[in-house]
C-alpha cells in the first residue's frame, strides 16, 4: 500500500510545512484583519496551539500500535464497514479540498502572471504536474518537499527583506486591541490554514525514529505557525488595517508594491508568483497521493499509482463548477470546512478514543 520505504523525522517535518501552507497563505491576513482587525495575530498563535493535541493523538496512536498504518489500525478498532465509511469521507475531503485549492491557484496566476491563459488551462496543467509526484512512493514525495521547504523559507525572508524599508511599524499597533468577542469566529476561520498536517498520519509509522517524530512535527508546525505570524505582520504594516481588509491575496500584493534599487528586476511579482507555483505544488502533490492510498486502502490493493488519474476528471469539474471566486467561497468554502473538521479532527479522535477503550479492556 504505502510500499516499505522509510522516511527520515526531517522529512515528515518538511512533509508538513510543505502540505500545510498552499493556497491558503495568500488571503489569510486579510481574513483575520476582516474579524478581529489588527489583532488577527491571536487567531493565528491559538489555532495553532490546537493543532497541537490532535498531533499528540496521532503520535500517542501509532505508540500504542508499532509498526502498523493508520488504515490497520482503523480496522482492528473499529468496525471495517464503519471505518470504509470515515475512509469515503476523508477521500471526497480530499477531492474537494485540491478542487477548492487549484481553483484559487488558477484565478491567482491568472490574475497575476497569465491573464490571457483560460482557467481551464491552467488547471488542467497543474493537475496533470501534481499527478506524476502523486503516483510515487511517499519516500520520493517527502523528498520532493524537503526540495520546495528551502524555497518556502526563502520565500519568506525575501517578502521581508524587500519590504523592510516601506514598513510602516505603526500600523501594527494597537497590537493587543484584541476583540474577544471575535476570537472564537477568527479561530474557525484560522484553523483551516493549518488543514494539511493530516499528512502525519501517513508517516508516523514509516518513520526511520518514532521516537523524535512528534518532537519534529512539533518543530514544523511552530514553523508553520512563525510563518503565518510574519506573513501577517508584513501586510499588516505596509497597508494598515483598513487597507488590509480590502485586498483579496495581499501576501501577493505586497510584492507589486515593491521597487527595488536600480530596478534590475522589473517584473518582481513574476519572480515571486514562480517561486509560489512550487509552494502550491508542494502542497497539492501529497494530497493527490492520499487520495490515491486512501482508495487503494478501501479496494484492499497493494498500488496506488492506477487511481490518480481517476480522480483528475472529477477535481477538475468541481473546481468549475463556480463561476467566480466569490462562487468559490460561497458553495466549496463552507463544505470544505465541514469536511475537514470531520476527516481531520474528529475521525481520528474517534478512532484513537476506539484504540485506546480496546487497549485498556485487554489490559
């Protein structure tokens, strides 16, 4: 099923940066300016410090069964029909969260770098370039991710380098006017940004060194969570709150703001919008390859790779299916929320809660 390769814990850290920020990171700072004005920054730290005991879950889960995948796992503490039926509705989570994604990716870069190119172009290219990592083992995608964090982190320290000098530091303040009223929307909102650290849960037990896996899934969601926090601060001081509030991706906007000295490099957002394709790529490749282990897992097949391009037909009619982004939002936006909240957060609650009864009976 996953085939019998290992993975080093700086590869499942990489696994989960990658995975994690996609799409996501450009309207993030606008969406928690929108609730909780400039103290947005709150939501993003205490989503973040929530995520952290569903990784517990997962770690404390795969403990208590060495040496075996999530999906034997399932199946020995729960019913297989029951767990078939929370495996189909992680795979149409799946299917409708790369439609959602590649959608926003679409409209981004032809928004910002290919505005004559047809969506359905650019979709369809991205599916068929995410189709040929998503076919390989998890070994070649985790090295694939360990490739692309490097360009992640360049990503960032470049926006603030070149952004440095037109800050304006007063417009973060007041930095603890926190609406608390609105923490408990801005939190909703935020935790979905952090969709994507499911990945672990085909990992763990991979693992060249159980022991340090959670001590470095740990370390790549702080990242995950200083990167939002820069991110934020960023657009934050260079357009002020109200301004904020009124761009759709400022994480990209910010970049066209920017003149550099000399002007040796005119077409600045260009350089940053190819270096965000393999940021996305980064992300939309591993969830392609678990839909691809979680149906393999469901028909009991030992390979993956022959139902990829199933589902290629079906998240590029979805991902058309609206016919603007404010459609996007609308009609694939909340069913996405619902399903990752129901794949991601209470599937595996419900299954470690299952394990951990059937332990305790046989002790």
């Amino acid at each position: 099923m996953e085939g019998k390769n290992q993975i080093s814990n700086e590869q499942i850290k990489a696994l989960l940066i990658t995975t994690v920020i996609g799409v996501g990171i450009l309207s993030l700072p606008s969406d928690v300016a929108m609730i909780l004005d400039t103290g947005g920054w709150v939501a993003i730290v205490i989503s973040g410090l929530l995520i952290i005991p569903f990784i517990i879950i997962i770690n404390e889960l795969f403990k208590m069964y060495p040496g075996k995948s999530f999906f034997q796992i399932g199946e020995e503490v729960i019913n297989p029909v029951v767990f078939n039926l929370f495996l189909g509705i992680v795979l149409l989570y799946i299917v409708v969260s790369l439609s959602y994604g590649i959608r926003v990716f679409a409209e981004v870069i032809k928004a910002y770098l290919l505005e004559t190119t047809p969506t359905e172009v650019i979709i369809i290219t991205m599916l068929v370039a995410i189709s040929y990592i998503a076919r390989s083992q998890i070994e070649v995608v985790a090295r694939m991710a360990v490739m692309i964090y490097p360009i992640i982190i360049g990503f960032i320290i470049f926006l603030v380098l070149v952004n440095l000098p037109h800050m304006d530091y007063t417009n973060i303040y007041p930095i603890f006017n926190i609406n608390y009223k609105g923490i408990p929307k801005g939190i909703f909102t935020t935790f979905f940004s952090y969709t994507g650290y499911e990945i672990l849960i085909l990992t763990f037990h991979l693992s060249e060194d159980r022991d340090k896996s959670l001590k470095y899934s740990l370390r790549g969601l702080f990242t995950v969570m200083g990167i939002y926090l820069i991110i934020f601060f960023i657009t934050l001081s260079q357009y002020g709150i109200f301004q904020l509030k009124r761009e759709i991706w400022p994480s990209i906007a910010i970049v066209k703001e920017v003149d550099l000295p000399g002007y040796f490099l005119e077409n600045l957002d260009g350089i940053v919008m190819a270096a965000w394709v393999m940021v996305v790529y980064g992300t939309m490749g591993p969830f392609l390859y678990s839909s691809g282990i979680v149906l393999s897992n469901v028909l009991k097949t030992k390979i993956h790779e022959v139902f990829i391009p199933f589902f290629l037909p079906i998240i590029y009619i979805i991902a058309l299916l609206p016919d603007n982004l404010v459609q996007v939002d609308e009609i694939i936006g909340p069913t996405l929320n619902y399903l990752a909240l129901t794949s991601i957060f209470i599937i595996p609650t419900i299954i470690f809660i299952s394990a951990y009864i059937k332990r305790r009976k046989k002790a």
